[in-house]
C-alpha cells in the first residue's frame, strides 16, 4: 500500500485525454485542407462562353478569360469649331439718371415704370410759370435796350452832319458815337438773358437723353425738385444693343487680335449652357492686363431685338475663334492616357482583335477630340471597356450573337416534347393497371391490399405496413402484375 499523501484537490489522470486531443488535431486539419481544396477549385473555376469555339478565349481548354464585349467609335473628319468660353456680364452702353435742370415743382410725370422711351421724349413736367415770367422780363428789358439804342444811333447820325458843316465839337461827336456802342452791348446781354429765360422755360420739360427702358420712378408729383438730387427722377438704361464684358486669359490675347480684324461671331447662353440668348460679334479688347487675375477684359455687342439680355447678367459667353476644316476627331471618351502618353485601341474587324495605338492629340470640344498623329480616317476605335483590354486582346461587340440553327433546335424541342407525352401516357396506363390488380389483392386474413404504382418503385403495401412484392404472390392472395418502370431511374425496389 502507498503511504505517499496524495492532494485529494488534484484530480486523477486520465488516459483517454491525450488520444482525443490528437484526434481532434486530425480533425481539425483535415476540414482546414478540405475548406482549402473548395476555395482553390472556386476561384480556378472558369466557365465556358456562350458560343465560344473549343480552344478560344473563354471557351473550355481556351488560353484566356472571357472576351470583353466593347463599345465602338469611329475616326472622322470634320471641321472642328476652336472657341473660347468665358463668364460675362451684360453691360449697357448708355446708363443715364435723368435729373432736372431747373429748381421747381413736378407738376406731371408722363412715363410708366418699366417703358421704353425714345431720345427727346417728355418724361415730366416742371411748373413753368415762374420761368415764363422771367422770359418776359427779359424780353421787356431787351426791347428797352434796343429803342434806347435805336434813339443814340439817330442822334449821333445828326452830330455827325453838323461836324461836317463844322457847327458843333468834335468831342460832342465822339461821345455820342461811344453811347452808341454802349448800348449795342446792352442789348446784346439783354438778348443772352432772353436766351437763357427760353432754356430755363424749355426745361421744364424734363426729357430722355437717350433711348432705352426706363427704371422706377423716384419722385412723386408735388415735390421741389432741383439738378442737385442724387438720385434724379428716374433712370434710363439702353437694351439695344447691348454689350457682354468678359475675360479671357492673356496666353489667349495675341489668338484673338490676330482674329479680331475679321470679326468673330460670339453666342450668349444660359447659365445651364443649354440655351441660347443671343448671337452677335467681338466689339472691342481692352489695353490692359489686370494683374491680379491675369486676364484681359473683352466686350462682345449685341442687337437684343428679341430683348434676352437684360443689364447686369451674367450670361455664358462663347467666342469662335476659327473653324479647322477636314480635322481627324474621335469621341472624347475613345481617347486613353499613359504613363507614356495618350494611346487609342483600334479594333480589326476580320479578327475581332484590338491593337493599342499611341496617338498626338490637338484641340477638344465636349464630345470629341483631335488626333493629330497615328490615326487615319475611318479606323474603328474602343470607346467603352477599353480599362479590361490589352494589346492583341479578342473582344466581342454588341452584335456577335451566336446563332442558334433553327431546324436542329425546333426538332429537338419537338422530339423532347413527343418523348415527354409519351412517357406520360405510359405512366398514366401503367398506374390504372397497377390500381386494377391491386383491388384483387387479398392478404392471408381476409383483408384486401391496395396496390399503389409510385413512381421508381414497383411494390405494394399491406395494411399493416408491409410490402408485398410480386414475388410473394403465394402467401394467401393474388397478386397482380406490376406495370413496367418508365425510365432506368424508376426501377423497381424489393423490399
């Protein structure tokens, strides 16, 4: 016996534990090889194209994936519009604020807000009584003036008989003839006042300068109004025509005055670019570049008849510099860029393949591109799905469907078809006989045994859970005959 104290604490080994753990082991590493095996045979798994040719592309024992259905575009030559696009604002030529000239009370405004007036028509009234006044004043005192002159001329004319009969002084006639003068130059200020009374009674009539549409109004009737006002009583603006100021950049400035002699046609369009408001001309460059933006201030003029421009808008400005005629173009998104520069894929038709082209490219507008070098006229190019393609790649276009043939189809169709009714029918005559016979089948006890023609299984079943086959026909009933199976998998099973 033992006498080594043991810790009743320590709980005796065992000798089942170390098997288990290894077997666990086994287990373990034998799922993580087979979960290895499903993924290597997933992502090496490659399915056959439809339509695809034994030993091509994406078909079974091919050399490559699946061809790449691509979009084409075609080379074209076409005169290729250079234009220059800029932001502008729509500038009136004239902006007046019509102010009276003369102090007094509005009597009469004769323009509505909004209207479009003509140069010299009567926008309002001013009371003229005060100036009438004045006229006849001044008249009044020109006429006094001119018969006092009227009366020294007469006078000096008899002084001037007399010094010729030697019967008065010569310094009589001098003094005389000096009046005279005087009072020619009386009357000739007291004429310059009478001019000024007309003027100041003509404007009373407060009149536009120019033509245009009038703003609001800014004085009411019965108000004291005067040439000092700052804000006038109203504000005439001219529409037509009318200017867009916009800016261009100074790399562009020597292009544009070399054009600017011929006239350049401009449109002005929309903030969305997607309507146009007006057609016109370049008008005129600025002299200067403003060295903050680095551009130079251009105008454009337009004739607005259809009244499109309105002042202070901001329009989208486009300028035709040139027209390029005959220039090879390719759809924008046809063209791809490199580490080693821009580059095409150009696709043979016969073959189906694509060959990578390295192109010059020129100028662009929204939709299509120059090129310069390494194309020609006419060569097909990738426009969709060129990211997956490489140089001597198969592709296929939107075209190549396979073609199924319709005689084999429709007469395989027709012959599964026929073959499908036909097994039917002999389903359906094979399960009425193996109903009949069944209704005959008696068990030893008395008891009848319905027979049942399931599909792949030949038997019948007993009340009590048994099967009887057809070989056991002996053992106390008849048996009928089962029906033949329709196919090699419905084959009957003997329990």
């Amino acid at each position: 016996m033992d006498t080594r104290s043991r810790d009743p604490q320590t709980p005796p080994k065992t000798t089942t534990s170390r098997p288990r753990r290894l077997l666990g082991s086994v287990i373990a590493i034998l799922v993580l090889l087979a979960l290895a095996a499903l993924a290597w045979h997933l992502t090496h798994k490659q399915e056959p194209t439809a339509g695809a040719r034994p030993g091509a592309p994406g078909a079974p024992g091919g050399r490559g994936m699946p061809v790449t259905t691509v979009g084409v575009g075609a080379a074209e030559q076409v005169a290729l519009p250079v234009t220059l696009d800029a932001i502008g604002t729509v500038t009136p030529p004239a902006t007046v604020t019509v102010r009276p000239q003369v102090s007094g009370v509005m009597q009469q405004v004769l323009f509505t807000e909004g209207q479009e007036v003509k140069a010299g028509q009567v926008l309002a009234l001013i009371d003229p009584r005060q100036f009438e006044m004045a006229l006849m004043q001044a008249t009044g005192q020109r006429q006094k003036d001119e018969a006092q002159l009227e009366n020294a001329r007469l006078t000096l004319q008899r002084y001037q008989t007399l010094l010729a009969q030697d019967s008065i002084a010569r310094q009589d006639v001098d003094t005389q003839a000096a009046l005279v003068r005087q009072l020619e130059g009386t009357v000739v200020a007291d004429r310059a006042a009478e001019g000024t009374a007309k003027l100041n009674l003509g404007y009373t009539k407060v009149m536009s300068p120019i033509s245009g549409r009038v703003g609001l109004r800014n004085v009411d009737v019965g108000n004291i109004v005067s040439g000092s006002d700052a804000n006038g009583i109203a504000v005439v603006t001219q529409i037509a025509p009318i200017d867009v100021v916009f800016a261009i950049p100074q790399d562009r400035v020597p292009e544009l005055r070399q054009d600017a002699r011929g006239g350049m046609h401009v449109t002005a369009l929309d903030r969305t670019r997607n309507t146009v408001l007006a057609e016109g001309g370049f008008h005129a460059l600025d002299n200067q570049v403003d060295v903050q933006t680095g551009t130079v201030k251009a105008k454009a003029r337009f004739t607005n008849e259809q009244r499109t421009l309105f002042p202070n808008q901001f329009v989208n400005v486009r300028l035709l510099l040139r027209t390029i005629p005959e220039a090879l173009t390719v759809p924008v998104n046809a063209l791809r860029h490199g580490s080693n520069g821009d580059y095409v894929y150009v696709l043979n038709a016969q073959e189906r393949t694509v060959a990578f082209r390295k192109v010059t490219t020129g100028l662009a507008t929204v939709d299509r591109v120059q090129i310069v070098s390494g194309l020609e006229a006419g060569e097909k190019v990738i426009t969709e799905g060129a990211d997956r393609l490489k140089d001597g790649d198969k592709v296929a276009l939107p075209a190549d469907r396979p073609a199924t043939p319709q005689g084999t189809g429709g007469q395989r169709r027709r012959q599964g078809g026929a073959a499908g009714q036909g097994a039917g029918k002999r389903g359906h005559g094979g399960d009425a006989a193996a109903a009949n016979a069944g209704s005959n089948n008696a068990d030893a006890s008395g008891n009848t045994t319905a027979s049942t023609a399931a599909a792949g299984n030949g038997s019948t079943s007993a009340p009590g859970g048994n099967s009887v086959t057809p070989a056991a026909a002996d053992k106390g009933g008849t048996s009928a005959m089962p029906s033949r199976p329709r196919s090699a998998g419905a084959s009957g099973q003997e329990r």
